[in-house]
C-alpha cells in the first residue's frame, strides 16, 4: 500500500504536466471534432494536456497577434492563407518537425496530404513547409429552388451559367411587396468588404486579370477598360438589374438562411452545417458553380484554405506538430459535418478521407464542388492584402452607396493601389 | 486636555495612503497606457514584426490621408448634431416634467431615462433592424411621406441616423442634469416674475436660463466630450460604411489598429484624438470657473 502511494506521488508530482495551447476558431458544428481530437491526443500523452482556446472567427487572428506580441502561452494556431503572410513576416512559426508525423522528411510528411493543398491554404513559403493544411475551401453559388419553382423556373435546366443569365435569373427572383422589396434575387454582405472582393476577384481573374499576385495585381492597374468592365458586371446587380437592395439586409449567410435572398456567393461545402442552423431546408437549396463570362476564363469561386502552425514561443513544438497532426486526422468526420480537409493519408499510413463519405456528407460534392476546386481563382495572399482589400471595397462602395460612376471609381481604385505599393 | 495625536503632516500622510490604491490604478490603467499611445505613435509596428522607428512619420501622413480628414469633419458633424438635438430636447422635456401642468411625471420621466441604461450594442442590434428598408422606422416614415430614405445604405441619410439613435440614448441623462439645474432655482424668483407680469417666455430668458448657465456649461461640454469618443453605435450597425460616411475618428482608430495592423499610425490617430478632447475639457473648465 506504501508502495502504491509512493507510486501516484510519483505520478502525480514526479511528472510534471505540460499544457498545449491551441488557438482555434469556434463553430458549433465542428467544435466536438476537435475536443474528440484532444481527448485522443491526451490519452495517448497522459502527461499532457492540451487546452483549445475556441475564438469568435472576427477576432482570432488579432487575439493571436497580442498573445504573441506579449510573448503569452501559446503554442500554435489557426490561421488563413490569407492572415498567413504577416506572420510568416514577422518570424512567427516554426518549420515542420517529420519526427512528430512519424516521418524522415518533410516531403513524406507533405505527401500525406492532396498535392498543392499546403500551397493554396498558406502552410508553405518560399518553398519550406510551416503548416498542418486544415481545411481546404472553395467558394459556389448557391440558390434557393422552392423560390425558383415560385417564379416559375426549373431548377434543372434554368440554373445560370453566365453572367447575364445571373442576372436575369436573380431578376425574376426579386420578391417585392408594396413596392418594398421582400426577397432579394441576389445579395451580399453589404457591411464586410471581403465577401464582395471574394467575388469581384473572381470576376476579374475570369477576365484575365492577375489578382492573385502582387505583380498582377499592379499589372492590371494598366488595364482600365477590363477593370470598369470586372466592376461593372458586379455592382450593376445593384444599380441596373435591381436585384440586389442593401437596404433590405446586411447579411446574406444569414440572408440565404432565412430566405431574405434568392442567391448568394460566399458559401463553401461548410456552409451545408452553417444552413441547418437556419430556416430553409437543405432540400431547396442547390449549389451550383461560379457564373462564366462567355468569352472569359473557365475560373470558379476563390478556392482558400486554413492551416494549423507552431509557435516559436512553444516550449515543446515536437508535441506541439504532434497534437496537430492528431487534430488534422479526422477528415471524415469533418467530412461528415460539411468541412473538407485535403488529407490523403495519416501518419499511420492508412486513408485518411473516405471520398464516399464526402460524397454523402457533402451534397453535390461530385456535382459542384470537387470540379469547382479544380479552377478556383485566388485572391491576393500578401502582407498589402488588408488594404488592397479596402481600396476594392471603396471601389465598389463608392458604386453601390454613392452613385459614383463605374470609370470614376475605377480611375480612383487604380491610384489608391498603385500608391499602396509604392 | 489631551494632546491631539495627529499632525498636519501625519494627517497628509494617512491621506496619501487612501488616495494610493485608485492613484495605482489610474496610473496602471490610463496614465501607462496613454504614455504607451504617445510612444507607439513613433514607431511603424504591427505586433508580430519588429518595431521600427520613424518619428513624427505617422503624424505626417495623418495630415495628409484624405480619410483622416473624413474622419474628423464626420466626427465634427456627428458631435454637432448629436450635441444640439440632445440638449435642446433634454432642456425642453426638462421644463416640461417640471412644469405643473404635467401628469405622471415619474412615469415619464423613467421613461425618457431608460434608454440610457440599456446596453449600447443591444441599441445598435434593434435600430439597425428597425433602420431597414421593411424595418419599423422606414415603414412609420413610408407611410406618413410615401418613401422612406435607405437609411444604412445612403451616404446621405446613414449619418443621420447615427444622430438619430445617440439622441434617443443620451437625452434622458441630460434631462435629469437639467431637472437638477432647475430643481435649484428658488420658486421666489418665479413667484415675484408672475406678480410683476412677466409670462413664460419672460420667465424662460430672464430667469430660467440665466440661473441654468454652468448646467448648460456642464452638459454642453459632457455631451461634447461623449459625443466626440462615441464609438459603439457606429462600430455595431455600420461598420463606418456606407462608404465611410459614418467612419468618426475613434471608428477608424480601432481600423488602423485591429483591422490594418498599423498600431503605430493608430497610436498617432488617437493623439490627435486626446489632443481636440484636452482642448474641450480646458474650454469647460474655463467656463465653469468663470461661472463661479
């Protein structure tokens, strides 16, 4: 008996504990993936413990920011392949470690996952490789069938494939009551710039226009007939087909949720968990791809990612690329919940994501999505990405609010860029 | 008699010790990190990269970044608005729930107050929705004029709904200081105006507001100040947009900071900022020891 409380001292106080600290978006749908990944990772390491801390997705990249500034407790993160650059910048995370994924080399640790996943979701730089690829995205269209059945549309044959069907479908999707409008045919955030970058982005690289890269982006300031024409295409929903009223509401995640809009852009294979906490039924609802211009490139919907990264504060970043592994090996049952991680094996060297259960978790995965991810356009991953994103913002709210006309406002996003990389 | 066991000195002494713990935190809490603010504003920093000093750079730029100078005059504009419609309503319920005519003064006057309890983002939530085109105020004003403004998505009119909902949270406050002010008036002086013939405007000019000056000093400059640094209304409904018509200065502040990452810049924003609240404070105090 001495013996065995000898023992659990030892155990107790012999040991010392080490503490994981993981900062992570919260979403309800996925949060019990992750805790299931802890408690698996903690049962595998008794002598560990590791503690999520879930943050609202608005705040999570300054929160990361100021526990780093403050040299606080952290050991890794989750960052998107937009936030990335900043803080590949400033030195904040460290190369990946192949021991803790049970492997000799990086590129065995990268073949574990799909080729050019690390690349699109920011997890590698210049060639090295920093990050655990965690989600990989791409943007669709998505629409409401039950109100195309209303108005008289079939949803098999008038889904739109280009921009003027866009618009002409979302026309007669427009609900109005009393002259007010009830239903908008299409909608975007009216108050968040990045959901209409995402999709003037896309407008502009169907175009042929280089918005991925910074020397692109610069080279396209040259081109202000194709800019006005990429800008034009998108505010016209608001000021010529009308089938876009900001005043109506500011939302259109929610919007399209609850049926305040027709259509929308910014949804991902994600957005299927997102829908079930709203009113409209998974039944009427349908994806579809990005429209097309007839004489533009075959690009959908901006295709972005999320990766998980070690801190160079962390005390122990072996366990650290331990635990992240741990959390980026349950592809199926994101899977199952609508998040698509680009994982083709796991370190034990058996499957990792099980496509039938995509195809069943994730509609129109075969359909939509998976095509889609094939030709995504990409917005600009840069450390000028933030205020790139403003001056095309302005550029369309000056559109949209102001009644500024389209050549006017191009002619002053053109010098508000130009002058932020001068 | 026995000898007093306290001096002066030791007197002052024991008053230090009771000033000390809110001293502390006013120090730790303000005065640091105001100090820090002044500091940072001489330095390009982003949090995550290493600090990198550049002088007055930051104010240079200021000066010339034509969204600061929105900025200001949206800020000017708001507090102007929002100063006058509030303290003119708060004097005008004020007079009327003092007045003897008025029925359930009690009532009305918890109710006048309430909006200024409530939680200013729980505010902003339901008067954006109320703000919308099928929302409450946009169908009432539809209705009596036939078309209602697109007040969150017009340049024009957003603005003025930024005024509309900080005067309906603010008045109730001032009316209470107003009611205090006349509160203090001495009935007499009323009472000999009446007998001597003088009618309510007479009364009003003549007596009322002569005796109200340093409440009118002290709300005027109060809802100055408020106004100036108001924040919350903006930052829920709308974000500063429409196209930066309802971006005020403490709104872009916290972009420059938490939103574009240039802390340093933001810094150099909010001295700016310390600086036009440092002259108003002065202003009243000035005017209120002139009013003694």
């Amino acid at each position: 008996m001495i013996t065995s409380l000898i023992f659990a001292c030892a155990m107790v106080w012999g040991v010392p504990k080490i503490t994981l600290i993981h900062y992570h978006w919260t979403e309800t749908t996925y949060d019990p993936i992750i805790q299931k990944a802890v408690k698996a990772f903690e049962a595998k390491h008794p002598n560990v413990e590791v503690k999520v801390i879930f943050l609202p997705d608005a705040d999570r990249a300054n929160v990361i920011r100021t526990v780093l500034a403050s040299k606080g407790d952290i050991d890794s993160f989750a960052l998107s392949n937009g936030e990335a650059p900043e803080f590949y910048e400033g030195g904040q995370m460290l190369p990946i470690i192949p021991a803790s994924f049970g492997k000799k080399s990086v590129d065995d640790v990268v073949k574990m996952w799909n080729p050019g996943s690390f690349e699109t979701v920011g997890a590698a730089r210049d060639g090295a490789y920093y990050g655990v690829p965690f989600e990989l995205s791409n943007f669709v269209a998505w629409i409401n069938t039950a109100d195309m059945k209303e108005v008289g549309l079939d949803p098999k044959r008038d889904i739109p494939k280009t921009w003027e069907d866009f618009a002409a479908v979302a026309g007669k999707l427009v609900k109005k009551q009393g002259g007010v409008t009830v239903r908008n045919g299409f909608m975007n955030n009216s108050k968040a710039g990045v959901f209409n970058v995402i999709v003037l982005d896309t407008i502009m690289e169907q175009l042929g226009l280089d918005w991925s890269t910074e020397k692109g982006l610069l080279a396209s300031m040259d081109k202000p007939d194709v800019l006005a024409r990429g800008l034009r295409t998108y505010t016209d929903l608001v000021t010529k087909s009308k089938v876009w009223e900001p005043a109506f509401a500011d939302n259109d995640r929610e919007g399209f949720g609850n049926n305040k809009t027709a259509t929308f852009m910014t949804g991902g294979t994600w957005y299927w968990g997102v829908l079930d906490t709203y009113s409209v039924k998974r039944a009427d609802v349908q994806p579809f791809a990005f429209p097309r211009f007839k004489d533009g490139k075959d690009l959908g919907g901006v295709g972005y990612g999320f990766a998980l990264f070690v801190s160079k504060l962390s005390k122990h970043p072996d366990l650290a690329f331990e635990f992240l592994d741990t959390l980026a090996s349950y592809p199926n049952d994101f899977a199952a919940k609508g998040l698509y991680q680009p994982r083709e094996k796991l370190s034990t060297g058996s499957m990792a994501i099980d496509a039938a259960v995509a195809r069943k978790s994730i509609p129109y995965y075969d359909e939509v999505f998976k095509p889609e991810l094939g030709k995504t356009s990409r917005m600009l991953s840069s450390t000028k990405s933030t205020p790139v994103m403003d001056a095309q913002w302005d550029a369309i709210s000056r559109v949209i609010f102001e009644g500024v006309s389209v050549d006017d406002s191009v002619a002053k996003m053109r010098s508000e860029i130009k002058a932020i990389f001068q | 008699m026995r000898a007093s066991g306290y001096s002066v000195t030791a007197l002052q002494r024991h008053g230090y010790v009771f000033v000390a713990p809110t001293l502390i935190l006013f120090s730790v809490f303000l005065i640091y990190p105001m100090l820090s603010a002044f500091d940072l504003s001489l330095f390009d920093w982003n949090l995550i990269s290493a600090k990198r000093f550049v002088g007055l750079k930051n104010f240079r730029l200021m000066l010339q970044d034509p969204m600061v100078v929105n900025s200001y005059v949206r800020t000017l504009s708001f507090c102007a608005l929002t100063v006058i419609a509030t303290n003119v309503l708060a004097f005008v319920f004020a007079l009327m729930l003092q007045s003897n005519l008025a029925k359930a003064k009690n009532f009305l006057q918890s109710l006048i107050f309430l909006p200024v309890v409530l939680s200013l983002v729980a505010v902003g939530v339901v008067w954006e929705l109320m703000f919308q085109s099928t929302g409450l105020i946009s169908m009432a004003v539809r209705s009596i004029f036939g078309f209602s403004p697109a007040w969150l998505t017009d340049t024009r009119a957003a603005p003025y709904a930024m005024v509309i909902i900080a005067t309906w949270k603010s008045v109730g406050f001032y009316m209470i200081m107003y009611i205090a002010g006349l509160l203090d008036i001495p009935e007499t002086y009323y009472e000999a105006a009446r007998i001597d013939g003088a009618g309510f405007w007479r009364q009003l000019t003549r007596i009322t507001v002569p005796s109200l000056r340093n409440t009118f000093v002290l709300t005027i400059v109060s809802s100055i100040i408020f106004s100036f640094g108001q924040f919350a209304i903006q930052y829920v409904i709308t974000k500063g947009g429409p196209s930066h018509s309802t971006e005020i200065l403490a709104l872009l502040i916290y972009r420059q900071g938490f939103e574009l990452y240039k802390f340093g810049y933001s810094s150099a924003l909010s001295v700016l900022f310390f600086m036009t609240l440092l002259v108003f404070s002065v202003i009243q105090l000035k005017l209120m020891r002139a009013g003694e």
